[in-house]
C-alpha cells in the first residue's frame, strides 16, 4: 500500500464504523479495505524447469530465490527485516534470518517465503507455483491459485496442448491480468524453432491472455544484475523490459481503479459519515453538493441530440458528462437511503444510460476526433454493460456504476468545463 494510499484508506475505514453507514455498502466497503491493505499477489505459475525462480529474480533484479525441487510455493514479499520463513508436510513452521539461497531447506518443506526490507515490494507479492504430478492434480493447482491470484505469469517454453486444457477454465477476470511467458526464448532462437512457436500460440493468446512474452531471461538479468552496469540496450533486446513494464502497469492499473472506487464510494457517503465530530445538522449531503439547477434531468436527454447539432462540441461533451454524473449521483442516492442493493435495478439503470449517451452522441460530428474517440468509448461501454447485466450480482452493479463514473472522468478529459446551463 503506497504512502499516498493510505489516508483514502484510513477514511473509508473510519467510515465503515459510523452506525449511519449504508448497510447495502458496507459489504464493498470493505472488500475495497482488506483488497488495498494487501499486496497484488502476482503468481508465476508453471511445470518444473520451465524457469519461474529465474523469472522473478529478473523480475526483482536481484538473485533472491535458488531453484527448490520439490517445494511447491516460494513467495517473495516485503518485509521489515531480511528472513525466510520454512513450513513443512506437518505443518511446522519455522523462521530464520538471511536469504533463502543461503539457508539449508528443512527436509520436506512445501512452501518458504522470502521477505525482504526492500526492492520495490511494498505494493506487490510475487509466489512461485510448481506443477507437478498428474494432470488432475495440476488443475486442481491452476483452480485453486486463480481464486487469489490478481496476475498470473505463465512460464513455458512451449506451451503445450496439455498446459493449455489447464488454462482454458480459468476466469476471464484473471485471463484480462495475465501473460503467457516463453522462457529460455534465446535458446529457441538459436534452435530455429521460437517464430514457429509464437506463430502457432498467437491464435490463442489473443483470446486467453493478455499478451506473449518471449524471454530470454539469463541476458535478461544481466542486463539488470546490480554489480555490472545498467544494459539498456540488453535490457530491451531479452524482452524483459516489456514484461516488466506491463507487469508494473497491470498492479498500478489495477490500485488506481480501486482507490477510484474509494473515492466514489466517499464521495458519495453524507459528509456526516465521512467527516469525524462533523456537525449532522449543519452537514450538507454530497449527493445534493451541486447545484441541481446545473444538473442534466436524464429525462430531458431527448433534447441533447438538438443540442448536438448546432452547439460546439466541448458543450455537448459538457453536457454528456453532467449526464452521467446526475444519473450516477441518483443511483449511489438509492443505495446510500435504502438497507438492500437491488443489483438488477441498478444494472438496468446504468444499461439505459450507456444506451442513452451512446444515442446521444451516434450523429454528433464523427469527424472530429475528440468526438470519434468518446463515441468509440461509449460503445464499448454500452456493450460491457451488457455482458454486466449477464452476470447479474452486487459486484457486476458496482462495477456498472464504477464503469459510468470512469466514462464521465474520460469524457470530462476532452472538454473544458462549462459555467453555461443548457438545462
């Protein structure tokens, strides 16, 4: 959890005590809590020898982890002091100080963690997770790792018809985070057969992952080993500057969504719950912060496409993003005044919305780009909220709504703000 983080954090998590807190919010309330105060679990899963411990020495830059046969899980975490930690089949767990490459593994360990004080891991775990046994086994592995991991690294040097029945059941939310890693790529190279690979994996990469990484790992940590020179050019060339870049965009991507979700959900609280000793009776709801004369009726949304056509475009991007946020400030309005979330009713409020802007703004002066662009990002969300409504649940209702204010953000980026009302 970053420094700047942390008091957003500290507010919702005093708010969630207030006895005035929405009952239906408190659930997501604190889902978003207990999911920013832990690190990004990014999982580097694999066969054995298919070079996971190599990958996230790479990954850190640093010779943290020697190869263990036979241990199932090695994590690397952040920590206040240098130690490794050992827990074997009967369940012992012992500590000790030091790197783990400098430890004797206990006979029988199944899973050591590395914690260091330093290298970057406030924000993110890397676990290493070995694939062993029979075929039944290694699914019930891949199952089991997808219900906490936020990223998966896959290593493979071929990914194989029998690796990729494991992947195919894993959710789509984890497929959206994750990347396929053929290691030992310099090798393959050498051996003529790496363009042949990736060839025959880009088909199925494209719909099951987020993207193919070839690494060539060894020159990739040369590259970055911190007693020689910083390769920039080497760095490049192993493909581990691309993997290391999407990887930290994915763990920074994906704690800007949550802490947005934070500030959503406060912003929308009575300032009453969010604001300790406040006075309730001279407490202004945020709800109702903005003057309502300023606001756009979503059933005056008949007149926009009048508007549109003889008015600049920055006014009618105005007047779209006052739109979604009166219609968000009305939903989060009925769920802060109501005990039960009616997910289906949100889900189809935000559905009619998505529709609408996208009704709104179909005809709107596609030449010009700024427009073109949030045409394009109206459409996609208007077919995301689709797929949310498909999936139903107070999850999906808060993604739908979380979905319109980070429309309303996008749409707000290509406009100046207005003091005109065109109510």
């Amino acid at each position: 959890m970053t420094g700047n983080s942390a008091p957003l954090i500290e507010q919702l998590d005093i708010a969630l005590g207030n006895k005035d807190f929405p009952a239906s919010l408190h659930k997501w309330g604190r889902q978003l809590v207990s999911h920013l105060r832990k690190p990004v679990q990014v999982a580097v899963v694999g066969l054995p020898n298919s070079g996971k411990s190599a990958l996230i020495n790479m990954m850190l830059g640093q010779h943290v982890i020697p190869r263990l046969e036979g241990v199932s899980v090695v994590e690397v975490a952040g920590g206040a002091d240098l130690r490794t930690m050992f827990e074997t089949e009967d369940g012992s767990i012992t500590w000790h100080s030091g790197l783990l490459m400098d430890l004797q593994v206990p006979a029988g360990t199944i899973r050591a963690r590395q914690e260091l004080p330093d290298l970057g891991l406030s924000d993110q775990n890397f676990v290493e997770i070995n694939l062993p046994g029979d075929f039944d086994y290694q699914k019930l592995v891949v199952n089991r790792v997808t219900k906490w991991a936020d990223i998966v690294l896959w290593c493979s040097e071929n990914f194989d018809s029998t690796e990729q029945r494991l992947w195919m059941d894993v959710p789509e939310e984890t497929k959206d985070h994750s990347c396929l890693v053929l290691t030992k790529a310099d090798q393959q190279l050498m051996r003529g057969v790496l363009s042949n690979r990736i060839s025959a994996l880009e088909d199925f990469v494209t719909k099951e992952f987020l993207g193919l990484y070839p690494i060539a790992t060894i020159q990739a940590m040369a590259a970055r080993n911190s007693s020689n020179e910083f390769n920039a050019q080497q760095w490049k060339s192993s493909g581990g500057k691309e993997l290391f870049e999407c990887v930290m965009r994915q763990i920074q991507s994906g704690r800007t969504a949550d802490l947005d979700q934070v500030q959503n959900l406060l912003n929308y609280l009575p300032p009453e719950i969010t604001t300790p000793g406040r006075n309730t009776a001279a407490a202004v709801s945020s709800i109702a912060k903005d003057d309502p004369e300023q606001q756009v009726n979503p059933e005056k949304t008949k007149d926009f496409r009048s508007l549109g056509a003889d008015a600049q475009n920055d006014q009618l991007l105005d007047e779209a993003s006052k739109f979604l946020q009166f219609c968000a400030d009305d939903m989060f309005k009925k769920l802060t005044h109501s005990d039960e979330m009616d997910p289906d009713q949100v889900l189809d409020q935000c559905v009619r919305t998505a529709n609408a802007l996208a009704d709104l703004l179909e005809d709107v002066n596609p030449g010009n780009s700024s427009v073109k662009e949030v045409q394009d990002d109206v459409l996609e969300t208007s077919e995301l909220m689709m797929l949310l409504k498909l999936e139903k649940g107070e999850e999906a209702a808060v993604d739908a709504v979380t979905l319109l204010l980070q429309m309303k953000k996008e749409i707000s980026a290509h406009s100046e703000p207005k003091v005109e009302n065109y109510a």
